[in-house]
C-alpha cells in the first residue's frame, strides 16, 4: 500500500475528508517553501500538492500562473523542487507529497532520471496535467514500479470512455476539476459536483479529492459532502501573494487549520 493510499484508508476509518492544500515551490520567495509545507502539515494537511513552476501553463489561472512566474525569476526547476522534497523528508517522513506540474519539465530531465530522482528523495505522487492516461502509458508504469502514484484528472466535460481510463490507471486518487475553466474559477456548482461523483466511483475503488473553486470552509465542507478530499490551491497562493513575508508561515497555517476544523466537525 503506499503512502498516499493508507492515508486514505485511514481517513475512512476515521469517518474524515483528506485536505489536500497546493503550493507552487520556490513561491513567494525561493527559501520559505519547506516553512510553509510543515506549516501545512501542522495545520492539518494529509497530502501536500507542490506546484513545479511551468511557464506556459494550461490548467492554472492568473493567480498560479503569478506564482510560477515569480518562482521562475528565482531560478526555481524541476531538480530544484525534487530537493526541496528532499529536505522536507529530513524533518517529516510521513506526510504525502505529490509533484503537480507539466510534461516538458519531466521530458527534459527525462523520465527514467525524473522517476528515479523523485523516488530518492521521497515523492509519493505525480500529477503531470498534460499526460492523460492512454499517451503517459510508460510513465505510470515507471511511477507504480517506483512506489510513486501517478494521479489523473477528470473534469465536467470527460466522456465516459475516459472515466473508464482513468479509473482502471490511476492511483492515490484521482482528481476531479470542479469545473469548467482554470484554477481560481468562482462558478462552483457543488451539485453539479455531487451528480458526478458515484459516476466515478462506479469505475474505480481509488478516492477522489476535488478541487478548483474552492476557496473557504463552506466551499470545503461542501464538496466534502460527496467526495473524499478537498483540494484546495489558488486561494492559499492568493493568501501568500497578499501577506507580508514576515507573516506568511503563521498566517497559512492559520488558514488551513480553519478548514480542517470545519472538515472535522
């Protein structure tokens, strides 16, 4: 079982949502990445989402790609994030972390030495956001024989054809887009939301975390209604963006662990 799925497992026990938070690595400043991933764990992350700065996203909206931006001007990479994986490890063994980025960074460092490198220095997942399944068919395999999960994303518009892909692929969880349109979005539909989600389940056993557009305890609690985690992501970098460098790591945790107490109750 890997780390990402007895964390799981172990929130169903426990009758809990998993709370997913993302940050991009090497975002607002290169060196506080590994404060504000403990400050995540300490209030009350199950899994840590680490955004691979990417400077032609798809998926992500004005607030990440600002976020990219800012950690490729500090000379952030692929191999950089990796280490800051690696010294996240010395001091937390536990908590799951997956890499959410893009392909070109990974084809070329390549993927063999991506796989390998991540493995090494304790990566539990991988999210590339243009590998679907039926093209990356090597890669997951590479990830599984590694012990790393890799995770898919499903949205609104995925046929039913690829439902079936994703679900008989994927590991850790699979990741349902809330919504039409890229991360930050504010058109939320939890219904819509709560309609797809036995679809999902009825092709595969792996949990389902959900994210874009939630941003606040309501919108947290909501989804967690249906789905087995929240992922929360634009907001927090939203929230970094606006606090003074001095406050970030206090105030970030403070922020997640009003979430997870609404989660909780």
């Amino acid at each position: 079982m890997s780390k990402i799925a007895k964390v799981f497992a172990d929130l169903k026990v426990q009758g809990r949502k998993g709370l997913v938070p993302f940050i991009t690595a090497g975002d607002p400043e290169p060196g506080i990445t590994v404060d504000l991933m403990h400050a995540l764990v300490r209030g009350g992350a199950d899994v840590i989402e680490l955004g691979v700065p990417f400077s032609d996203p798809m998926a992500d909206g004005p607030v990440i790609q600002r976020a990219s931006e800012r950690a490729i001007a500090h000379g952030m990479t692929l191999k950089h994030v990796i280490e800051i994986v690696k010294e996240f490890r010395q001091t937390n063994p536990d908590t799951p972390v997956v890499l959410m980025g893009y392909a070109n960074p990974i084809e070329h460092m390549g993927t063999e030495t991506f796989v390998r490198t991540a493995k090494d220095a304790g990566v539990d997942g991988v999210l590339v956001v243009d590998y679907p399944p039926e093209e990356c068919e090597d890669f997951a395999v590479q990830c599984k024989k590694a012990g790393i999960d890799p995770i898919f994303l499903l949205a609104p518009t995925s046929s039913q054809e690829r439902i079936d892909r994703v679900g008989k692929v994927a590991a850790g969880y699979i990741y349902y887009v809330s919504l039409k349109g890229v991360t930050g979005s504010a058109n939320l539909d939890t219904k819509a939301v709560a309609g797809i989600i036995p679809q999902i389940r009825a092709t595969s056993q792996v949990p389902i975390a959900v994210g874009f557009g939630i941003r606040d305890a309501a919108s947290a609690v909501a989804i967690g209604q249906t789905a087995d985690a929240v992922v929360i992501g634009s907001r927090i970098v939203q929230l970094l963006e606006e606090t003074p460098s001095a406050q970030r790591v206090q105030c970030l945790e403070r922020f997640l662990r009003d979430i997870r107490e609404a989660l909780d109750k």
